[in-house]
C-alpha cells in the first residue's frame, strides 16, 4: 500500500537505474579496487563509513530514502561544505 502511494525509500536498483540514466555512475568499488575493499567486507559499519566517503567524492548525491542519518547528515554535509555546487538530488517517489 504505502509503496504504490510513493511512501517507500527506492530499492537499491531503482536508485541505480535513476543515477546511471542521469549520467552518474560513481560507487564505492569505483574508488577501491576489489583487493582494497575485501578487508573491510567483514565490517558493516567501515562499510557504512565508506559510503559516507564516497558520497563525499560523488558529483552528486541522491536521497533515495525518507531521511535516513545517513542521508540527512550527508545532504547537510554537501550543502554546508559545497557552496551549493554539490548538488543533492531528492526523487519524487
């Protein structure tokens, strides 16, 4: 119910599909090599750091949930340390 009322974050892949047909195709396995990544596959939250990481390296960033910490403090971040030239994208759901 709540997702066909657009109420639901976007599935990993819908998020996909909506930055690589807006031209944006950074991750976090861009920026490391598998090599580099495998000891920190075993820890959620280096993980999590890492994301946080890369969205900071990112050209833009999408909200694809309804404000999760995550998101919200990394949205904040891109506003108050990018001048406005990072842009935050938040889909209509």
């Amino acid at each position: 119910m709540l997702r066909s009322e657009g109420l639901c974050p976007l599935t990993p892949e819908e998020a996909v599909l909506m930055l690589d047909a807006l031209g944006f195709n950074l991750t976090r396995e861009n920026l490391l090599s598998s090599a580099k990544l495998e000891p920190f596959k075993k820890f959620s939250s280096q993980l999590v750091a890492m994301d946080f990481i890369s969205c900071t390296a990112v050209d833009a960033f999408a909200m694809t949930d309804s404000g999760s910490q995550l998101s919200s403090l990394k949205s904040r971040h891109r506003i108050y340390y990018g001048g406005g030239r990072m842009p935050t994208i938040r889909p209509n759901k």
